[in-house]
C-alpha cells in the first residue's frame, strides 16, 4: 500500500439505532464524531432508527424501509425501518431492537466501498448486525460499548427471562471476542469487558465541546417563561426512565415544597415520565415542572436557565462504572453538579471541584444539599465555573474525536 492510500480519506460505516443529530434530543457524541472526521476528508455512513431513543417517537412521520439524509458533506444518513413501539413494554422495546437489527443488516449489505465497520451498544443487537457486515465485507469490526448491558438490565430488573439473559451473556461475549477492537466511554466498563474476553479495549471518554454552551442568555427569558423568576432552579435534563431514579428528585421536591425560592425543572422524555407527572399531580407539588426534551442546538439556553444541575441513577453497584453524557454537558454550561451517581463519575465531578456527592437513593440527602446551595449562590457560581475550565483540558470532544479517528484508521491499516 502506497503513503497516498494510506492517507486517503476512508469510508467509516456505523451502525447506531440511538444516533442523534444536533437538532434532534439525545447524545450527539457520533454526530459531532462524523462532522469531525468529514472535516478530515472521510466519509461516514450512519444506519440509524427513524424512532427517537429518547422519546419513542418518529420524527418523519410515517416509516419506511429507509430514509436517506445528507445533513453535510461527508455525513450520510439511512434511517432503517423500526417497530415503533419503543416505550409500550419491555417486550416491545425488544421487538424494535430485533427489528433495527434485521433492517439494518440488509440496507448495510447496500454499504459500498466500506473500510470499517462501527458498531456500538446498547442495544447490544445491532452489534451482531455490525459485526456480520464487517466479515461479510472483509474489514475489520470496531465494537464501541456506551453501556454494560445486558448486565446493567438485570441490575434495573427489566431483563427477568432466564432464556433472554443467557442469550444476551452469549452475544456480549461473542461479540467482545470477536471485535477486532473495542472502545469504552469510561474507564468504569474496562474491567467488565475484559472479564468477558474483550481484548484491544482502549478508552475514549464522554467528552463535551463547551463552544456549544456558549451563550449571552442570562437565563432570565426561559425563568419568566416559567415563572420561575428570583428562584433557584435545580435542573435535570435527560432520560425519564426506570434507571434514572427520578421519583427521589420528586421526594427532595416536597420535602423542600415550603421553600418558596426552589424550583425543580425535568426537562426530557421516556418511559417513565406519565408517571412522574401523575406522582407530581398526587402530591400537589406545583415546584416542579416538566419540559419537553430539547435539541442539542438548543440547550445552552434551556441550561442557562438553571442554577444547578442533577445528575442521578439508582443506587445499583453497576451504575459505578458510568460516564453520563448529561455531566459533562451541565459542567460545560458552567452549572455545578449534583451528582447522585457515585463510582468513576463521582471522581471526576470531586476532581474538577464542580460539584458535590450525593447518597443515590436518598431524596432528604438531595433536599438537604439543595437547600444548602440555595443559601450560597457565590458558591455554586464558583463551583460551575470549575467545571467548565475542567471539562474543557480533559474532556474536549475535538480532542475525542481525533483520538477516535486514530483508531479506526489505525485499525483500518493494520495487518492481525
């Protein structure tokens, strides 16, 4: 192989059913990936779902086959027919799955000219479609894992059928030793993969770029939107489901219901958030309001309306091994954290002094370090400008992305 060959721009294929462009809601870390490396004169192709991961629901319409897009030079996206009732129950969540892996597959056959394979979970099935189109086509597999599952599905209980589990332990382990090279977002999941015959697994963190959160919006115009003006509004913006443990938010919410200057603001969507606002209903807590989830594009100004930040899942052992985007996005607003996820993330947000460590789990815990923050807004000023000076050094997404091009295109060229 020539050095012009070896330098030539190159065709990335990823397959990636929650992938999520910078105006749709959910984690934009691929996008921002594929505009990184379109810039660099590659080529990425995306299969992806019509259906939003974030909310279940389409944003075309009505579905078809495929879908085509080309939002920017370089970047093309075929949105590949899903069952759409993502939400309806864990039985159809799983029959959305298997069908993006089904469709998936066959329009990737249609993938010309490919010289890696990109595939990444949850859900781990679409890794099976990654994988067989990478040998069908004789390049090599780049496994990506954004999640530990199924482990982190036993862990919640959704994944109960002992056939299921075994199934899903058979294909993460297949797929791991079978991966020519494998990436995790946290340090967190190494030990696990690796526990399960992951070799070559290297780390690329969640990471952010704080030029997205940039703004001269104070914040004022969404806070008399809401008529939240003069309060302290504790934010959490993200997925409404099971794992998330918002019922605690909503516990530390009447537990602080006295306090007129507090305000509570979930901004997202998911399976579980009918119930939160019904909870909400049930104990008359008119501090906390719900919003709809909002672009990428569009954060920096719903976040510029927050004093602080929550970042929460339930108290389960393997929720340790984390990297939540939503951290990383808030320290890049310049909002402090509450952190009710302990484990590797804790570590960062303590590192960065952007933050505080809350108990998983225990709303008066929460309640008692909001009050405390309402009562010190110096403090809480501070602590948000750590993190975006931290995030910043140690977590820029162009700095990512470079080290994520690196190893496809290594992995490209190499010879075992």
């Amino acid at each position: 192989m020539t050095e012009a060959q070896k330098n030539a721009g190159k065709h990335i294929l990823l397959v990636h059913q929650a992938f999520a462009a910078l105006d749709e809601p959910g984690g934009t870390r691929h996008y921002e990936m594929a505009r990184s490396f379109a810039s660099h004169g590659h080529r990425v192709t995306v299969i992806t779902s019509p259906i939003s991961y974030l909310t279940g629901r389409s944003g075309s319409g009505r579905l078809r086959w495929v879908t085509r897009e080309d939002p920017e030079p370089g970047i093309r996206i075929l949105r590949a027919y899903a069952y759409p009732a993502l939400h309806r129950s864990f039985f159809h969540r799983v029959l959305n799955f298997v069908s993006f892996m089904l469709s998936s597959f066959f329009i990737g056959l249609g993938v010309k000219n490919v010289d890696v394979v990109w595939g990444t979970s949850p859900p781990i099935f679409q890794g099976w479609t990654a994988w067989l189109l990478a040998r069908l086509k004789r390049v090599k597999f780049l496994f990506e894992i954004r999640d530990l599952w199924p482990a982190f599905a036993i862990a919640v209980g959704v994944l109960r059928n002992p056939l299921l589990i075994s199934l899903s332990n058979w294909l993460e382990r297949f797929l791991y030793r079978h991966a020519d090279k494998i990436v995790v977002n946290s340090p967190g999941f190494i030990q696990h993969i690796a526990a399960r015959g992951g070799q070559h697994i290297h780390l690329v963190a969640n990471g952010v770029d704080p030029a997205m959160f940039e703004t001269h919006d104070n914040g004022e115009q969404f806070r008399t939107q809401l008529g939240l003006s003069g309060k302290f509004v504790v934010m959490y913006a993200g997925a409404h489901g099971i794992s998330n443990d918002l019922e605690v938010l909503l516990s530390a919410a009447r537990l602080t219901r006295e306090n007129d200057s507090i305000a509570y603001v979930l901004v997202g969507d998911g399976k579980e958030k009918a119930n939160l606002q019904t909870l909400a209903r049930e104990w008359e807590l008119n501090n906390v309001h719900f919003l709809p989830p909002s672009p990428k594009i569009e954060m920096a100004g719903v976040l510029a309306g927050a004093d602080a930040c929550l970042a929460i899942l339930k108290p389960l052992e393997m929720y340790k091994t984390t990297y939540p985007n939503k951290v990383f996005d808030y320290m890049a607003a310049g909002k402090p954290v509450l952190c009710a996820i302990d484990g590797v993330i804790r570590q960062v947000v303590e590192e960065a002094r952007a933050g505080v460590f809350v108990q998983p789990g225990n709303a008066r815990a929460l309640a008692e370090a909001i009050k405390a923050w309402a009562s010190d807004p110096k403090r809480c000023k501070q602590m948000g400008m750590n993190g975006r000076e931290y995030v910043g050094v140690h977590f820029y997404r162009q700095v990512l992305a470079n080290q994520m091009e690196d190893l496809l295109i290594n992995l490209v060229h190499s010879k075992a």
